[in-house]
C-alpha cells in the first residue's frame, strides 16, 4: 500500500534561497506552459500534450540557461501539474458543474512546492535530506518512513515553513486486533458525532474560537500597504491563525477516525451531499468548521488499511423516523429530543438516529427488504 510521509525541515539561509530560486524558476515554466497551451487553443491549432511541452524542456534551457540548475525531473513535473489542472477542468466541465474553474496562472504566493518523481537529484542519510543544487534539509521526524520512497515534495506553508514529504510504496499495513462489532454514526453540529452505542463526541469548532482573533488580524492586514514589510507580517500572523485552526482540527479528526477504526470491524455513516448542504447560509460556516467530509474520507481509507468496512446509507428520514418502531416522527432542527407518540419512546434525537444508522446498514448488508440506494460499502 502507499502512504505519505510529512516532515518538518530545518535548513539554513542559503538552502532557503536557493528553493526560493526553484519556486520562483518552477512557477515561471508553470506560467509559460499554461500560456502555451492557451494561446495554441486560441490559433484553433493541435492541443499540445504534456509529453510535447516537456520535450521541448531541454531547447527551453539552452535557451534560458538559469533553468538548466534546476533538476529536469522537477521540471517535467510542472508540466505534468498543468496537465493535471486542464483535465481536472474539462472532467467539471463535462459533469456540468456551474463553475468549472479554468486553470489560472500562479502568483507569488500561489507555487509552493517542487517534487521529485523519481530517485535521482536527492540522497537520504538518516535525519538528513540533500538536494543537489539546493543544499541540506535537516528532518524531524516522529516515524521514519517507511518502505520504498516513490517521490518527494519540499513544500513551504503559507506562515513560511518548510516541509519535505515522502511518498512510499510497498508499505506494511498496521496490525490492528480484530473486531468485529458495527457501528452507526450521526455526525452533527451540536455534537460532532454520535454513535448507536451513546457516545458522543463534542464539536470543538475551532474556527468559531479563532474567529474573532481572524477578524482582528485580517482587518489589520487589509489596512496594510500592499507591497510594504508590514502587510508581510501581518499576512503572516493570519496564516499563522489559520494554520492553528487547520492543526487542531486534523489531530481531532484522527484521533475520532483512530477511535473508529480500533475498536469496530463495521462503521455505517451517511451518505452525505455536504457540498449541497454548504449552499445553506445559516449553517455553511459551523457545517465547514466541522469537515464531515474530511472526517469520511479519514474513516474510508484508515479503514481500507485496517481490514474494517466503512459503510454508507441512505441519509433520508434517519433523524425523523422511530429507531425502535418505525414511525415517522416529523421534528425541525430545534427540537434536540426524540419522542414517538406510537410506541412511547425517548431518547436524544442524534442518538435515535445513529441507531437508525446501524439498523440500516445492517439491512442493506444482509440484503432484505432493501430500497435502491439504502446503503452502500466502501
């Protein structure tokens, strides 16, 4: 199986420079390449091919000799980024999304990495990083990677960090014990998640914390000179807020997946449409702030390493209808208590529904008496 590996780097002055330079270098050929392509388009001429424009890479450098420093790997690599953003349009393009998004051309602030398709132009020794022509990154990492490493990206974050990330194959999957016991989740703004067996996990909602201290600093931000040393630092005090925010949140989101995926063989969630449910403008922020799709997608592939199913029902009605009888119990998004006036049951509404959850999970499996869509694994 693949995985990546993500390390923090320390490296000194120079080294900084220099990837400044093959960003800087990199985001160019990104630009030129794109312009390329535009301007063949417009002449109604051939559409030009990733392995036609990284063909023509070694009479570009006899032409523009400061790209010749820059490994010719990572250069067919940019290419092949471009390639990658005009399929992405012309695949939204023919699902007939309303905003296909054309590729657009990288700022400054727009280009922040350069990869390594292949062994050649870098050297692992231990902890120790070495680029040729870029200099040494020291590691720190908090497990060494493991298997064979494929590629590696050096990446900058936007509060000016670097980060060197592997990506290995052939690695050995985790041994996790066996477990064969489901679950049904109900994931919520209230309470993050609920499962069919009452626990709840609180919805930390780290970006309504931070909001006011974002307000503050993207208002001293927008006051700023543009160009100036001091919209600089004050860009990168927001950063900073938004990097928190994005941490805290990952490291909750894989301690609740790790939660899952350790302790059942069979996680049933619903089958979601967030992106529809973003288009409400009362609840898009806290529904964004909670990420249920990253969550999801945290759950399917630690799931697909550990030998576990992650199942996905039909969402419709499994906060309305009586986990116990069956009746339809019609309730807004106010009324927190579920109480069937058929058969006399109370329970919290999240609960009652993480308990419809599993029982149609468990339906959809077994394969009875199942309607088009219930469920679906993954």
């Amino acid at each position: 199986m693949r995985r990546t590996y993500k390390y923090r780097a320390v490296i000194n002055k120079e080294t900084e420079a220099n990837c400044e330079k093959w960003l800087y270098l990199c985001r160019t050929l990104y630009n030129l390449t794109l312009e390329q392509r535009i301007w063949m388009y417009r002449q109604r001429r051939t559409t030009l091919s990733q392995y036609d424009q990284s063909n023509q890479l070694p009479e570009f450098k006899n032409e523009f000799t400061e790209f010749k420093e820059v490994g010719s790997q990572v250069l067919q690599n940019v290419t092949k980024r471009v390639d990658l953003a005009y399929r992405a349009f012309f695949r939204r393009l023919k699902s007939g999304q309303s905003k296909a998004g054309f590729p657009r051309f990288r700022g400054r602030n727009r280009y922040d990495s350069f990869t390594f398709p292949n062994k050649s132009g870098w050297k692992l020794e231990g902890r120790y990083l070495y680029v040729t022509n870029v200099g040494r990154f020291k590691l720190h990492p908090t497990k060494p990677a493991q298997g064979d490493i494929k590629t590696v990206t050096v990446r900058r974050s936007p509060t000016g960090k670097w980060y060197v990330c592997f990506s290995c194959d052939n690695v050995v999957p985790r041994k996790f014990l066996k477990a064969t016991e489901a679950i049904g989740i109900d994931v919520g703004i209230k309470s993050f998640c609920v499962d069919s067996d009452g626990k709840v996990f609180d919805n930390p909602k780290y970006y309504r914390e931070s909001e006011q201290l974002l307000r503050k600093r993207q208002r001293k931000l927008s006051r700023r000179k543009k160009g100036s040393v001091g919209r600089k630092e004050a860009r990168i005090l927001v950063a900073k807020a938004h990097e928190r925010v994005f941490n805290l949140r990952n490291d909750f989101l894989h301690k609740t997946a790790n939660y899952y995926i350790e302790n059942y063989g069979t996680i049933n969630i619903e089958d979601l449409q967030v992106q529809n449910m973003l288009k409400n403008k009362h609840l898009s922020k806290s529904i964004a702030d909670a990420s249920w799709s990253k969550f999801f997608d945290m759950l399917s592939y630690k799931a697909e390493e550990a030998g576990r199913e992650v199942v996905k029902v039909r969402p419709h009605g499994t906060s309305q209808l009586c986990s116990f009888c069956g009746a339809k119990v019609p309730k807004t998004l106010a009324v927190r208590v579920h109480r069937c006036s058929v058969c006399g049951l109370v329970m919290d509404r999240d609960y009652n529904a993480a308990l419809n959850i599993l029982n149609r999970g468990q339906v959809g499996r077994s394969g009875d008496n199942v309607e088009v869509g219930d469920s679906c694994v993954v």
